[in-house]
C-alpha cells in the first residue's frame, strides 16, 4: 500500500475563487460586476489556478526535503545534548582500584523512577583530604546521561546512493555538550563488512573513495554518500557507496536528552564498585539535558534568520542594523536617506545616491554624543553591508538649546515651589532625547510647538492653569537667548535634538485667584 500524500491545504479552484469573490465587497465596494466576463473575475481565476498549482506542488514536498531547504537558509539541525552532572566521590579507604574516563554509573531517582546510565568525561582522581579529623580520599568527577552501544546491527547495503540506517537507542550522541570536555572520541564507529568507516560532520569535503558516513540528528541514522555520481566524475563526490550486499553494524554513544535529567536528590553509584567503597553525591546543579532539534524548532530557526537584517539597503535597515550590534551600545540611530547632513548648503546636501546616519551612544549626557572612534567604527561596519551604489556618513547628533519663560497659576493647596520642581521635571521629562515625547526619545528634527508645552504646563502636578508662555532658544552658550520669529515653534534641523536648558526657565507661580 502505497504512502499517503500530506495534505496541508485541501482548498480547490473553485474554494479559492469563491473566497476571492467574497472578499470584493470589503477591498472593492465600487466593483459591482460579478460577472465572468468582467476582467477582474478572469485575474481572480488566473491567481486561483495558480495557487492551485502551488499548493499540489507543496504537498508534495517530504519531511527530507523540506530539511534540506531550512538547512540551506541557515537552520542548524543540532543533535541531541545528554545531561550533565558534577559528582563528589569519597572513600574512606585507600580505594582498591581506578576508574578511568568512560566508566559507567547508575542513577537512581529519589522518586523511584527508571535507573538511568552515566559516563564519566575524564579520570575519577582521588586524593587524599582530612575531613572532620577523619582522613577520606575525595575528588570530583562530570559524568553525562549517555550509554555504550556495541556491535548493532544496522542493514545491509543495497548499493544506492545516499543509504540511511537507523539507529536502535535514541538519540545518538556526537559531541560533548558545550563547556564539556570529554577526554575520549564520542564519535560513532561503524564497520561495513567488519573493516571501519570514518564519522565526518558532513560529507561535502568527502571524495569519491572515501570511507566516510555522517550521522543525521533528526532522524537518528548513519547516512552514506554519493559516490561520486552526482558530479559525473569518479575522482569526485560525497562519500563511498557501500557495496551491495555489505554487512553494517555500529558502536555508538546515545542519551535520552530531556528525558535523561536527574536533580541533585539522585542517588549515583558506580557500575563497577560491586563492593560500595565509593560514596558519590551529586555537586552543585544538574544540567538538563536537550533532544535533537526538530522541524518545528529547524522552522523557527529559519524565520528568525530571514528576519535578521544583514543587508542596509532601506532607512530601517541601516538604522536596525546598526542599533542591534552590542559593540556599538547605541540608544539611538537616525537614518536621513537622500542628504548628506554635513553639509550645509541646502542644495549641495540633496544627493540621492547618499544615506546620512546620526548615532546617540548610551549615558546619562543631556547632550549625548558619540567618539571619533565610535562614529569610524559605525562607518566601517555600515560600508561592509551597504549597497556598492549607496554612500554614507555616520555623524555625531547636534543640539538646539530650548527654555522658557511662563507665568503659571497654582492650586491653592500647593506650595509655589512644589509647582516649580514639578514644572521642570515634566519638561526635562518632555524634551529626554532617550525617553521624551511619549517614550521613544525627542525625534531628530521635530520643531518645538509653544502648543505642545502648553499642554505640558496645563498638565503638570498643581497647575490651575497657564497665563502666559515664551518660548526661547540660541545659536550657542555665548549667544543670548532670544523668542523665535512668531513666537509659536522653534525650528529644529534635521540633524539636531532638544537640549532643555532647565537652569534658565524661568517661572512665575503664583496662588489661585
């Protein structure tokens, strides 16, 4: 009986045009004509044939092909990781033998469930201690959730390309989890009629002749190569074919990945100490154990890696890009595409083919501004992903100095100078160039409205209400302070923030009338 094939959408031409129909009157109230003659109707029905076809063509896409895709767009299928545990072993007496890396121990549960086997990474090293005026041997040993197998039989080759056997115990163990160091190969062995292949991580550098095999995590096999035929070429390839009708077994490590952990109450003993010389405790906390990455999980990986920007080809990827590198430590970063912001002639600064980048470094600063070292090092990371058409500059941001004058009227169960503090610490609040004008930051460019801190006035802690505000600001700290041309906005560059000078505000409180 043959297989069935998956169905993962049994919508037909006619669902699809029917749900397309449907849709008109929500998108398209003007489109009245329904008709089959109508020429929307006929591009509905050339985009159902078409996602028709798609979805026949999906459904038809196996488990190993949709692998090898995710693979291609970067996921990581890893294999599974055994657990880990640090064991404090003690003798009272001078121990009657020596247990070297690979040596087996039994885990039980304190809640009685299933015994679960360990290897030591390295030599059990004992010495000599004096522990409450008792001399012990003690010393400390890592051990993983993993057994031995040898000698499994694994099938017979029947010549063809890219064979795959499955493994008897799951899951096959090929490395050691990380910050592990085992001190022996946890590589898998296999035999093909008795003489020994090698485990290579994939076969891609592998010649044609090559005794090599792989191990595929996700489906706990022994994978063989090509032989050579895909390229056409005997000299090259991925791998040996085994020869037909060869004999293949194999020696493994496997662990039950998350089912393999322990708590630091299980009770440890090693296979070999039949007499109980050795006392053994578990140190510190257990590390769980991981199964092999699945297709869920390789999918996941997949989408992530597609919505990582790696490339600064619109504003928002110069800005993300450069915002997500943790070397730089920016707050901020403002991509003005089509100017070069430093110049200052209006009309030499338009340049279509130019991206202009203003960074904020991270700081407590009411005028934040990076280092020559930080702004080069921006650009050169921005030059290596940036489009061969596309020049840049990355800059440090300016500052326009914005205060007030005002003339407030307080509730008269405040105190003036209450109003006051409260008045500046909403304005610093305000014009923050890392969290004002509701959370993001003042934005780059935004002119200053007599209205908006008018608002800010109005709404500040014991304020009945405003009589009268000024809005002021200057080119420098030499500059005097002066109301901008109208009186109603203070015109912020492109490049620049707010710096609120709060030490010149100037407020006049008095009590209610």
């Amino acid at each position: 009986m043959a297989i069935p094939l998956p169905k993962l959408d049994d919508r037909r031409f006619a669902d699809l045009v029917q749900e397309l129909r449907t849709l008109i009157p929500r998108y398209a109230p003007q489109w009245t004509d329904h008709n089959a003659s109508d020429p929307g109707i006929t591009l509905i029905e050339l985009f159902a044939w078409l996602s028709e076809s798609l979805m026949y063509r999906i459904d038809q896409v196996g488990e190993a092909s949709e692998a090898r895709f995710l693979e291609l767009l970067g996921a990581s299928f890893a294999p599974a990781s055994p657990a880990v545990v640090t064991l404090r072993v003690v003798a009272r007496t001078p121990p009657t033998q020596a247990y070297f890396a690979g040596e087996r121990l039994i885990a039980t549960p304190a809640d009685g469930g299933e015994p679960l086997g360990f290897v030591t990474a390295h030599d059990l090293v004992l010495r000599e201690e004096v522990a409450q005026g008792e001399t012990v041997y003690a010393g400390s040993v890592t051990a993983l959730q993993m057994e031995r197998v040898s000698g499994e039989p694994l099938g017979v080759s029947n010549g063809e390309r890219f064979q795959a056997f499955r493994l008897g115990r799951p899951h096959v163990v090929t490395q050691a989890p990380d910050g592990v160091e085992a001190v022996f190969s946890l590589a898998p062995e296999v035999r093909v009629d008795g003489e020994s292949w090698r485990h290579r991580r994939d076969l891609l550098a592998s010649a044609a002749a090559d005794h090599h095999f792989t191990v595929e995590p996700r489906i706990n096999a022994v994978r063989f190569g090509d032989g050579g035929r895909d390229a056409g070429s005997p000299a090259r390839g991925a791998g040996l074919i085994p020869p037909r009708g060869a004999a293949i077994d194999a020696d493994y490590y496997f662990t039950l990945g998350a089912r393999g952990g322990v708590d630091a109450s299980a009770r440890f003993a090693f296979a070999r100490d039949a007499g109980g010389e050795l006392e053994v405790s578990v140190s510190g906390t257990p590390l769980a154990g991981r199964d092999p990455v699945d297709l869920r999980q390789a999918r996941e990986q997949a989408h992530a890696l597609l919505r990582t920007r790696v490339r600064a080809i619109t504003a928002e990827d110069f800005e993300q890009i450069v915002l997500a590198e943790p070397a730089f430590s920016l707050a901020r970063v403002e991509c003005v595409p089509g100017v070069d912001l430093a110049e200052t002639d209006s009309e030499a600064a338009r340049q279509d083919d130019f991206v202009s980048l203003v960074i904020v470094p991270r700081g407590t600063s009411s005028r934040p501004t990076p280092s020559d070292e930080l702004i080069g090092a921006v650009a050169a990371f921005i030059d290596r992903r940036r489009l061969l058409t596309t020049r840049h500059r990355v800059l440090a941001p300016h500052y326009t100095e914005v205060t007030l004058s005002a003339e407030v009227v307080a509730e008269a169960q405040l105190p003036d100078e209450r109003v006051r503090e409260a008045i500046i610490a909403d304005l610093k609040a305000f014009f923050d160039p890392f969290t004002g004008a509701g959370g993001g930051g003042w934005p780059f460019g935004r002119d200053v409205h007599r209205s908006e801190v008018f608002q800010v006035l109005e709404d500040s802690e014991g304020v009945d209400h405003v009589e009268r505000l000024s809005l002021k600001t200057r080119d420098d700290a030499s500059s005097p302070w002066r109301e901008p041309a109208g009186g109603e906005r203070i015109v912020i560059p492109a490049r620049n923030l707010v710096d609120f000078a709060a030490g010149a505000v100037s407020i006049r409180v008095r009590g209610e009338r």
